[in-house]
C-alpha cells in the first residue's frame, strides 16, 4: 500500500477504512515526557512517537478575571472558567474547589464572570494556522472535550449539581446553557478554522457504568452536546466528531452514534470489552485510545506490553477504524521500558 500522510491515515481510520497503517495518539504527562527525553538523550520527541495529529485551542484569553472572591483558602489556582484546584507537588492531581456551590439564586449564576469564548480574537489566526498543519501532513483536532458536564460539576460541585437537577431548580438549565453556548462558540470557530476533528466529551462512567442515569444524561445532557456537533456542522457538515468519556459507557454510545459521534474515545480495556463493542458498534463507529493505562501499560512486562498492543490493533483495527494509543495520559507509573515497547508493538503490529 502506498504510504499515506498521517492526515490521510486519521481520516481513513476515522471513516473506517484501512490506512497503510494504523494511526496513533500519544499523550504523556509533562513529566514523563521529560524523562523520556533524558533517556533518549534528545530534545524532542516526535521522531519517537510518531502521532498523526495535532490539537489546537482558542487564543488566551485578554481577561483578567480575579477568581479569589470565591475561594477563602490560599494556594487556589483556577482557570479561565473559574475552576478552583490546589495542586500537588507534581502538578498533576488537585483538590477541587467549587466557584458557583454557593450560588443560591439564578442571578449569581447570570453575573458569574464566564469567559469569552465568543469573541473573534480567540481564534485570530488559526484558519491559517489549521492550514499550515494540514499542509504539513498533520490531522488537525480542536479541543473541545469537557464539553458540558464536567465543567458545571467542577464550577457547581457534583452534590449540588445533581441536586440541582433532581429538584429541577432552575439554575440546572441556566447553569449548563450558559456552559453550553459558549461551548457551540469554540465548535463553530474550529469548524470556520477548518479542523479535520473536534474533540467534544466528558466524563460520565466509572468503571461499572454511569455516574447518573441514562435517562438524566438524555434529558440534561445528550441536548446540550447535540447541539454543540449541530453548531460545528452547520459550519463544516464532514468535519469529525470525537467523544471522550473514561469508564463503562457501554449504555450510551447508541445515543452518541444518534447525534452525530464518528469516534469513541478511549474504550477503556479494564471496562470496555473490545470484542462486543467493535462487533456492536463497529459499522458505525471508529475507536480512539485502547491501551491500558491502568493494568498493562504500568503493571506488565514489555512483552505483555507487546502482546497488549497487538491484540487491541487486531480487535479494535480489524477492516480500519482504530486511532490506537493510551486510554489516557501515560503517568510516571508507567516505566520507560514499557513506553519504549508500546511504540515498539505499534510500529510492527500497526501495519496493514
């Protein structure tokens, strides 16, 4: 097979076709990152990892919210939306702390200081920088995960979020639509850019299944992401939707494949199993991710390593529709050996 660009391979896999080989995706933690390069003695490592896509973002934003009043304790650091975190040492797990959980009435919620997702100088300049990527041969995804749910629950705190919810108050809809429109905001700016993929989703599963019912999630929230991918195909009708959602989310991905998803992101093998979901699904959906971050990745040898990434790439990329990589950032638990061997497996296995 001729060999193809790395954009060329996203979109086929992405359409499930067969690529010349199977696309990957590799996020490391800074950290390991870091290591990695020390231990190869380089300065960069995309020689190494070989991924076929590139994600952009809006532009910083020119606000200078102070989000202090909302939060009494020190060491608070917090995002554009607000969202409270005290760090670890490391920078890579938090406390969260809840801006709005105090919010008693609908007017806090209306003069809360949201960011300013609307605005055209977030996106100056990206159409043009998509379409340098994209002459380069890269795929290129626009950021959109965290696409509703977890933002109102790490601004609102889960409890009262949901309480919100199961008592219907009023600030549950105005609190996700305000999230919501700034949200179809950044869909419709990637779709103008020109981005081959938007990456939308949130974290909705645990290891057994959903954190709500599946009724709630298609009442609040199966809306509200609907209307996201409406935004962005208004804009760009063959543009690519990627969803993200660690855990068992066996029970929704009809409805995702209803509104529009093309991939699912990261079919977690400690509780997806690949073989039903790619014989279930697999007509109708591409897949993102599959290798185990929590069992085999860190906890194996680098053979069991090897063998891991051969069977995902043969159950999960059999006929196409595979972007093959961790099922999420690769942490420091994970020894350089076994990295070193995924890339590996990935390079002799991912062949068509």
């Amino acid at each position: 097979m001729t060999e193809m660009t790395s954009r060329d391979r996203v979109l086929a896999a992405a359409h499930r076709q067969v690529p010349d080989r199977v696309p990957r995706t590799i996020p490391l933690e800074h950290g390991v990152s870091e290591l990695l390069k020390a231990y190869l003695g380089v300065a960069e490592l995309e020689q190494y990892l070989k991924v076929d896509m590139t994600w952009v973002e809006p532009n910083p934003t020119v606000l200078k919210t102070n989000f202090s009043q909302f939060f009494p304790r020190a060491g608070v650091t917090w995002d554009e939306w607000g969202r409270g975190r005290i760090w670890d040492k490391e920078d890579h797990y938090a406390e969260y702390l809840y801006s709005l959980e105090k919010a008693e009435r609908p007017d806090e919620i209306l003069a809360y200081p949201w960011p300013d997702f609307s605005m055209a100088y977030r996106y100056e300049g990206m159409p043009e920088k998509v379409a340098a990527i994209q002459a380069q041969g890269q795929a290129v995804i626009g950021s959109l995960e965290e696409t509703v749910f977890e933002i109102a629950w790490q601004l609102r705190s889960m409890e009262r979020l949901f309480q919100d919810i199961i008592f219907n108050d009023e600030k549950a809809p105005l609190l996700l639509d305000l999230i919501t429109e700034r949200q179809i905001a950044k869909a419709r700016a990637f779709a103008t850019a020109g981005v081959d993929l938007i990456c939308t989703g949130d974290d909705v599963a645990m290891q057994n299944g959903l954190l709500m019912s599946h009724k709630m999630w298609k009442q609040w929230f199966r809306p509200r992401l609907e209307r996201v991918i409406h935004a962005a195909r208004e804009i760009k009708p063959e543009v690519l939707i990627w969803y993200h959602s660690d855990g068992k989310i066996n029970d929704l991905v009809p409805d995702l494949i209803s509104v529009g998803v093309d991939i699912l992101n990261p079919v977690q093998p400690e509780c997806v199993d690949h073989r039903w979901i790619k014989a279930t699904f697999g007509d109708r959906l591409s897949f993102s991710g599959g290798l185990g971050v929590q069992s085999i990745l860190p906890f194996g040898t680098p053979e069991e390593v090897r063998m891991h990434v051969k069977q995902t790439i043969e159950i999960l990329g059999k006929g196409g529709g595979l972007i093959v990589g961790p099922s999420h950032v690769i942490e420091r638990d994970t020894p350089i050996e076994n990295i070193l061997a995924m890339l590996d497996a990935i390079d002799q296995y991912g062949k068509y």
